[in-house]
C-alpha cells in the first residue's frame, strides 16, 4: 500500500528529472539574470519617468522667483542664475528625458 502511494507521488518526479537537460543549471541562471535585467530596467524607466515630473513641476517656479529678484534688483545675480538653470531643467525635461523613455 505504502509502496503504491510512494511510487504514484515519485513516478512523475522520477520522469521529470529524465527529461532535465545536462544544462539545467545554465538555463536557471540564465532565467534569473532576464529576470533581474527586466527588474532593473523597469526600475530605471520608473526612475526616469519620477525625475521628468519632479523636474517639470520644479522650472515654472524657479524661472519665477529668478525674474522677480531680477526685476526687482533683489538679488539680480541670483535672479539671473535661477533663470538660466530654469532654462536648462526645461531643456532637459521637456526634450531630452522624454527621448529617453
């Protein structure tokens, strides 16, 4: 009785491993590297997609307080580089990340 029920759990085991290839070990470790390659690579376009929303919401607002502490001679020094890096986060939001995805 013991034998019956041992040999119908075991017997498809048994004709599974016949069947392994020899490169079973190569085939596993293949899978698991596809497998991390697509985790990281859906990781760096969520990645990608995180930085142009912050970036977008970030150069309206500087460009802003840069015009305004230039106008108004505040700290036109400052102004002016605030500008200039509103310009270049814009450029780079809206034209080269979204090339990237």
């Amino acid at each position: 009785m013991m034998l019956r029920i041992a040999m119908k759990y075991f017997t498809p085991i048994i004709r599974e491993s016949e069947r392994m290839s020899p490169d079973w070990l190569t085939e596993l470790l293949e899978n698991i590297v596809n497998s991390v390659e697509k985790s990281v690579s859906l990781f760096s376009n969520m990645v990608l997609q995180a930085s142009l929303r912050i970036l977008s919401m970030i150069y309206a607002p500087m460009a802003v307080v840069g015009v305004v502490l230039y106008v108004t001679k505040i700290n036109k020094y400052l102004g002016r580089d605030l500008i200039y890096g509103a310009l270049i986060i814009a450029f780079f939001a809206e034209f080269i990340l979204p090339t990237l995805l």
